[in-house]
C-alpha cells in the first residue's frame, strides 16, 4: 500500500480564540494569507507529495469552508468534511468522529499548521513502522517552546504535553499518523486530547517517531500569522 492512497484528516474544529476579531467570521482555514485562504496553501503542500484524499475534522464556521472548497473538485482534491456536531469534541475525539471517512489508517494535520516538508517518506515511514501511530517531531531543546517528547531510535520513548520531563529534547512537529486501532475503546462524541492518546500509545511503545529538520510554521497565533504571511509574500519561503 502506498502511503499516498490513504487520506489526511485536517484538524479545523476549533474556535481560534487566539485570532478574535478575525475569527469570530472566519474559520482559520479560510484566514488570509499571502492572499489566498490558508487551506489553499495546506492543500498545494500535500498534493506536492502526493497526497490528494482529505477529511476535515470541522467545527466553528465549518459550513463556510464547504461553501468556498465544496467536495475539493476544482481544487484537484477529493474533500470529505466531519463535524463535532453540538459541544467539540477536542482533537482527538474529532478523529474518533470521523473514523467511518478515514478508514483504517490515516494521517493528521492541525489545521493552522505550515509544514514543508516531503509528507510521503514520513508516510512511507509509517507503513513500514507497523506501529499504531506516528509522530513526527523535531529537536528543540526548550529554544522555542518546552521540549516535552523523548525520540530514541526511531520511536517516542515518552510524551507528555502537560508535564515535560527533564531531558526531552523534542517537540510535536503537528504530522502524524494513526490505525484505527489506536482509538479502541474510545466512543463517537467523547471530547477527547489528542496528546493523549498520543501519550498512552508512546507508554505502550506503539507511537513511531520522524524526526524532522526543517522548522515549523503556523497561524494559530497572530504573531504566527504575520511572519508567515510576509515570508510567503518575500518569497523567502517558496510557495508549494
């Protein structure tokens, strides 16, 4: 099976509180940058590795990302949209939602997340892991934010979101990639972190690590927003 078959799940539910005003009439994946909506340079990023099929985990405002991307058509893309319905359901427990459109196995993007990187090899990856899940992650060492992964011969050793322990070295790149497996137990329409998920199946030995190079960029913040959006425009960051 080639990585590529399998579809991405956009993580897009959120209320982008971080965001207001822009966000109290936008969802983030529609949010301005470098003059197009934010999904449109997401999309360009993953088609450029192949990846063609998506489901996006939506919440606040989600009816207007249908209504600009429709079923992905004339984007070149195949879009499928999963709702938190009435109370959200944490990341985790939107995935839970829409496993009957993921199948049983996919990867995962948060949806304010700018990542170029070669999404195929980290699936590839994945497949031949034969893990529950995947992570990617990239060294850190507390410059830019806590440290809060252990990654030890291709694996996470240990995750921990809330409480970082001294010597994790790492971070959460914001790829990755789960069996459906790795949500046994967990019921449609619990809210549920997906950190931890992660945190258990990175216990149980069963969460694969990628270590990646390249930084990370983001719009889940304003400042975050900014310095992407001028990068794209300067061109210091070739678009996909």
């Amino acid at each position: 099976m080639s990585a590529t078959n399998l579809p991405v799940a956009i993580l897009a539910g959120g209320l982008a509180t971080r965001l207001l005003p822009v966000s109290a009439t936008v969802p983030k994946l529609l949010v301005d940058i470098a003059g197009e909506p934010f999904f449109s340079h997401q999309i360009r990023l993953l088609k450029k590795s192949g990846f063609t099929r998506f489901v996006v985990c939506a919440g606040h405002l989600g009816e207007k990302i249908i209504g600009h991307y429709g079923d992905g058509s004339r984007f070149g893309v195949r879009l499928e949209y999963s709702f938190d319905g009435p109370a959200l359901l944490g990341t985790g427990g939107a995935l839970v939602q829409a496993l009957p459109k993921l199948g049983e196995a996919f990867f995962f993007l948060y949806g304010d997340s700018y990542l170029p990187i070669d999404y195929s090899t980290v699936g590839d990856y994945f497949l031949q892991s034969g893990k529950l899940g995947l992570m990617t992650v990239c060294r850190n060492d507390g410059s830019r934010h806590r440290s809060n992964v252990s990654f030890e011969s291709g694996v996470i050793a240990a995750y921990d979101k809330k409480t970082p322990r001294p010597g994790m070295r790492h971070i959460d790149y914001g790829f990755g990639a789960f069996r459906a497996e790795a949500f046994a137990g967990i019921k449609r329409g619990t809210c549920v972190d997906l950190a931890d998920v992660q945190q258990s199946l990175a216990a149980g030995g069963q969460l694969a690590g990628y270590e990646v190079r390249d930084r990370f960029y983001e719009i889940g913040s304003p400042a975050g927003l900014k310095e992407l959006d001028a990068l794209l425009r300067s061109g210091q960051i070739p678009p996909a």
